[in-house]
C-alpha cells in the first residue's frame, strides 16, 4: 500500500479498526461468558479472553491486568469503536471476592 499498490481485503483509507481491551472487575474469576457470541459479532477480527475461572484479579495497574481483547473493522473510525464496543461489553466476567473466598 505504501508504493500505492493495491492489496486484496486490505482496508481502504475511509475505513476504521480498532482493539478494545477488557478489564474486569477484582476478585476470584468463577464465570465467563460472552466469548463466542463476541467472536461472532459483525466487524469482530478476533476476541479473546486470557484468564480462565480460578484466576484472581487485582486492580487494573498496567497493560498485563487486562483479561482479554476484541478487535474489529468497520467503515470508519467510530463504525469500528461502535462494533468493537458492543462485542467488548458482551464478555462478561463474574467475579467473587477473592478475601472472602480465602476466609472459607
């Protein structure tokens, strides 16, 4: 693209990508879900989810605290921040609070 080149499925200069990262709130991961129904979403590239149930979050201090990402295309910038924020808020993480699970 850069030696103006055409390259098939690249994006043109009037569309948009963009990752949003996910972070849930403190405590014991017990449930997840949302992945799929993420990864499925129109204009979602790829969504994961780096933590599995038994994995303790503290608070969010740097990039490594995130639990997962999803990354989408669309026809423009905010067509792609709209996509990848409705795949994003669609993980959904159920916490427990990880103080009181050590007091059982």
């Amino acid at each position: 693209m850069a030696t103006g080149q055409s390259i098939p499925g690249a994006m043109t200069p009037s569309s948009g990508a963009c990752v949003r990262f996910r972070v849930p709130p403190e405590g014991e991961l017990v449930a997840l879900a949302g992945r799929d129904e993420a990864r499925a979403a129109e204009g979602v590239v790829d969504a994961r989810v780096y933590r599995r149930p038994g994995f303790v979050f503290g608070p969010f201090l740097r990039g490594s605290d995130r639990a997962g990402f999803v990354l989408a295309t669309g026809s423009s910038r905010d067509d792609a921040l709209a996509k990848a924020g409705r795949a994003a808020d669609s993980i959904r993480f159920e916490t427990e609070d990880a103080a009181v699970l050590q007091q059982t």
